[in-house]
C-alpha cells in the first residue's frame, strides 16, 4: 500500500488516501476514485492539462519512474523537464518533480502530490 497525498490551494484540506501498489491505475484515476478535484482533459498523456508535481515522502530510493513517450513529449514541450532529467530517471531511476498524473502509475511508496 502506498500513502497518497494530495495537496493544492483549491482544496480546503489535504487528502490522503490508500492506493494500491502495482495495480496499474494512473495516479488520475486513484485522484477520481477518492473525488479529489484534479484537472484533466484528454486522460491521454497528449493535452497536459493533469501536471502535478510529485515529491517522496520517505528517504528510501524511488522505484518504478518510467516516464512514457508522450509525457517526456509533454513535459519538455511545458518546459518542465530537462533532457538532463530525462536521462537521469531512465539511468538511475531518479524521477523528475513534474509529471503528468494520467501517466503515474502509484508505486510502493508514499508521495506528495501538488497540483
């Protein structure tokens, strides 16, 4: 199980909720199970309009932080990753800040999400 929780100044308080580990749902789709009002618009990975920024909450290594085709796509073109990022999460599994939650899949970790 991981601890989810989301944050942001449209909401009164911060939620957090239970996910899953490894069951595949996007972080959008664990956000729209539990009612939190995040944006989205094409749940495709093309439009960008679900950008988070996702922080770890505990010290231990990151797991699982592909990022697909069409986020590096979308998070480049927003100018909210570096090529530099790119290459370090695919090399030493160290994720970028921003990502786009209809293409986070939830690991086994606790995580902060600002939106």
């Amino acid at each position: 199980m991981a601890n989810v929780t989301f944050t942001s100044p449209r909401m009164t308080r911060d939620i957090t909720v239970y996910a899953v580990a490894g069951d595949t749902h996007t972080l959008l789709s664990v956000a729209q199970k539990n009612k939190v009002p995040l944006e989205f618009e094409c749940q495709n990975g093309e439009c960008g309009s679900c950008l988070i920024q996702v922080s770890l909450l505990s010290d231990k290594a990151p797991t699982g932080v592909a990022l697909t085709e069409k986020e590096k796509t979308v998070l480049r073109f927003a100018g909210k990753i570096t090529k530099e990022q790119i290459a370090d999460a695919e090399t030493h599994d160290r994720p970028p800040p921003w990502r786009l939650a209809c293409q986070f899949i939830v690991r086994n970790e606790d995580i902060l999400v600002t939106f």
